[in-house]
C-alpha cells in the first residue's frame, strides 16, 4: 500500500465569496468548480487549483480559535516582496513569524477571516535541513 501524495484540503467558510476571492485575486488559485446552490457533498462548494493542489472550500462555520496549524505554500524569493504587498493590498491579518535560524527561508504567515492560518514560505525542506545540519556542527 503506497500513498502518492495530498489528494486535496478541504477548508469550512462561513462566506465562500470571501474566501473565493482570497484564494483567486490575492493567491491566484484557478477556480475550476462552484456548486452554486447545489449540495452534492455537505454543504455547497468551489474547488480551486493552487501551486497544483486541490483546495475545497465548503460553506459552514468557522474555527472557534487560531492556532499555528497551517498550511503553507511555496514561494520564490524573488517574489516575497510582491507577495507581501499583495497580502497587504487585501487588508488580511498578518501573524507574527516564529524566530528563523538564517538560511531556512522567509515566510509570511497570514489568516483568513475563518481563522485558517496560511503561510507563503521560500525555503524547501533540503535547504531547512542543511542549515539545521550546519547549526548543529
């Protein structure tokens, strides 16, 4: 038995327009399905293409508290200013990010008005474990 990879995330909004238009004019997510007035699952529903993944996002109530459970996108570098003042331009809530040891990417945390905390980082999981490799010697 072999698991290939993340199917999709399923995120629960109280207002799919809003976050509709966070994930596609703020993180440039295709939308590839609205259910409209239809229930074929839950409650009604929008899919989204984002970085090549599956994000659905279903109508019903939001998260009681925020936490550090994220879900985070990966980034260029060269591109973390223009992110930055795009998350600004949409007004989101920014969270402060945990101390970096240098080398492991920047990243911008930020949430949504459900209280799903995101994350658009630059690092990858090679650089994070060279430099924690590096740190340690």
């Amino acid at each position: 038995m072999t698991i290939e990879g993340i199917s999709h995330i399923t995120l629960i909004v109280q207002n799919l327009e809003r976050t509709a238009n966070l994930l596609s004019f703020v993180l440039g997510a295709k939308e590839v399905y609205d259910s409209g007035e239809k229930t074929f699952s839950l409650s009604k529903e929008r899919f989204f293409i984002l970085g090549g993944t599956w994000i659905a996002i279903m109508e019903g109530t939001s998260l009681a508290e925020r936490t550090y459970k994220h879900i985070a996108f990966k980034i260029s570098e060269s591109q973390y200013e223009d992110h930055r003042q795009r998350l600004e331009r949409a007004e989101v809530e920014f969270r402060e990010g945990r101390p970096r040891v240098p080398g492991e990417g920047k990243s911008l945390y930020f949430y949504d008005d459900d209280n799903h905390l995101f994350e658009l980082h630059t690092g990858t999981l090679e650089d994070r474990l060279q430099t924690y490799e590096r740190s340690e010697n």
